[in-house]
C-alpha cells in the first residue's frame, strides 16, 4: 500500500447567497490551482451586516489535498 501525504491550506469563500454558496466558491476557485482535493472543514463562519441584514457570507475552510 502507498503512503499518502496531504497538505492543508485555508481559504475563505464569500456570498451573498448562503454559506454553503461560500464554501462551493472557495472550492471551486481552488481547483483552477490545486490538484487532489480530498476534504473540507468548515473552521470559521462570519457575514458581513449591511441595513440590519445579511449582505454576505463568509467561510473559512481548511481544505486537504494529496501530494504527488
């Protein structure tokens, strides 16, 4: 059996949307650049406030990819 060796990175995603929106974004930026994307888990959760209600989500993320 191979060994595996994974890194972790953390990203934050955004949206106006929901937090799943804002997650599905980090991830989906990421695969333009990282290759082997295994996991996520969600670290953070904030929003910004705009007039007294939610104008966007954030999330961070520590997302974990194998190396070659």
């Amino acid at each position: 059996m191979d060994d595996h060796i994974y890194k972790h990175i953390h990203l934050t995603g955004s949206s106006t949307e929901s937090m799943e929106q804002a997650v599905r974004a980090a991830l989906a930026k990421a695969k333009d650049s990282v290759r082997n994307i295994n996991w996520f888990k969600v670290i953070e959760t904030r929003g910004h406030v705009v007039d007294g209600e939610v104008g966007h989500w954030q999330v961070t993320i520590e997302v974990g990819f194998r190396l070659d």
